[in-house]
C-alpha cells in the first residue's frame, strides 16, 4: 500500500490537480475505479503498470525540458530567456484559468 | 491592481463587454466560451477590478482602461501570441486559420506598387470597422474576423532571430 501511496503522489505531482474524469480518461479506468483508488483501494497490477507508465513517460519528457533550460540559461541572452519566462508564465495563466485553481488561491489570498 | 497583460480569452470578453453590459448567458452568445471557462475568467476579471457584476449584469469597470498593461513586452506577448495562434490554427484547419508566406523581389515601382495595395487593405479595413459600428447590436464579437499582415526584408528578418538568441 505504501509503494501505491508514493506512485500516486508521484503522479499527482507530474499531472497535477487533474480531475478523476481527466484521470480516467487518460488511463483507461473507470471513473468510480480511479475514486476508489485515490480513497485508499488496492490497485490491480495492470492499474499499478498505467500509472508507473504515465509517470515514466512524463519523466522522460520533463528531464529533457530541464536540460534545455539548463543550458538555455548558460548560452541563450538573458533577453531571451525573458521572453520564454514570459510565455511560460502566459501558458501557466491560461492553464489555471481553465482549471479553476487561481480562483481557489485568490480565496486563500 | 494593475494587469500585466491579458489573455486572448480575457481580451475577447472585456471586448465584448465594452459593447454592452451582459449576462452570463448573453457573453456565451457572444464569445462562445463555455460557461465554466466564463465563470473562471469573469471572477478572474472581477478581482483585478476589470469588471463589475451587478443585478445579474457583468460590465467594463470604469477603471479598466488604465488597469490594462500597455507596455511593450505585454503587448509585443500578445501579439506574438496571436500570430503563432493563427500558424497553429492554419496547420489545424486550412479553412480556419489562413497564413501566407511568399517571398519576392521587388523593385522601386513595384515596391510603390505594393505600398499602396498595403495602403488600400487598410482603409478597406478601417472602413469596415466604421460601418459596423452601425450594425453594433447584431453582430457578435466572436464572429470578428482577425486579420494581420506584415512585411520585412529576409536579411532583417534572420538578423533578428540571431539576435534573439
């Protein structure tokens, strides 16, 4: 159950907040099934290799994003990485005003 | 508390509001966003105090104007914005989004021939804004066709690519 609890939070911190409709949709299991897993269900192998597949991809595409920037603030001018930071931030914008978190943090604030 | 630029979204909504005050259900008419990214959006907009709500209205806060980021690099995002929008849109769906690229030689007399074709597009354009001011209450906002064009030398152009980097 612990190794369970450490993939899901591994894949919540790739995916983020997603809903469990935009979970189910993305791995294939039903919507009652990714409820019950998230609320403390045993997950079945074939469950436990979707998600560990999800995190393995996702891994893998972020490693290279981090490299880039890596080496992108070492060579490119700092005008442009300006430029990328500001539309990194537009993009992040966009996603939160789709996702409804900004409301919740603006609440907090 | 001052934007520092707008989304495309933000920016079609605050458009359509300075026509006229509306509902909820009157701004998915007119922008044909779904009602929860409108819900989303317009409290967004509601606390950077871009907008009010009032009896059941949403409308442009008196304010927000000056509210709005006219600086060069929000609006430099906005635009770059919209041109890769439109390039995305094109590869998506031809009929959609239409781009065109060519590039030529041009002498003085063609080049002054070019000029004034530029010239003629915009008063054309400019006329067009004039007259549907007049026809105000029937069109909707989302039904705005958005044009742009745009026109360099090749050497200006790769020059500013390397120096971006």
């Amino acid at each position: 159950m612990q190794t369970q609890i450490q993939l899901l939070k591994a894949y919540r911190d790739l995916y983020g907040s997603i809903s469990f409709r935009q979970i189910s949709e993305q791995t294939g299991i039903q919507q009652t099934r990714v409820f019950r897993i998230f609320n403390g269900h045993e997950m079945r192998v074939k469950e436990f290799d979707i998600f560990k597949k999800l995190i393995t991809i996702k891994g893998e595409k972020h490693s290279k994003l981090f490299l880039c920037l890596q080496e992108a603030s070492q060579k490119l001018s700092n005008e442009y990485l300006m430029s990328l930071e500001r539309e990194l931030e537009r993009k992040l914008e966009l996603w939160n005003l789709q996702n409804e978190i900004q409301i919740e943090q603006n609440l907090a604030a | 508390m001052k934007k520092t630029n707008l989304q495309m979204v933000e920016r079609l909504i605050l458009e359509s509001l300075s026509r006229s005050e509306k509902t909820l259900h009157d701004l998915f008419q007119d922008t044909s966003l779904s009602y929860g990214l409108l819900n989303n959006i317009l409290s967004q907009l509601i606390f950077s105090e871009m907008i009010v709500y009032k009896s059941g209205k949403y409308s442009l806060h008196p304010d927000a104007p000056q509210k709005i980021s006219l600086s060069k690099e929000s609006l430099q995002e906005e635009i770059k914005e919209l041109f890769v929008t439109l390039v995305n849109q094109h590869y998506e769906d031809k009929e959609k989004g239409v781009i065109k690229v060519q590039k030529v030689w041009m002498d003085e007399s063609e080049e002054k021939i070019f000029q004034s074709y530029l010239i003629n597009l915009e008063k054309f354009l400019e006329g067009l804004k004039t007259s549907s001011r007049k026809n105000k209450k029937t069109q909707s906002t989302k039904e705005q066709k958005v044009v742009v064009w745009g026109h360099s030398e090749y050497t200006n152009l790769v020059g500013q690519t390397l120096k971006a980097v």
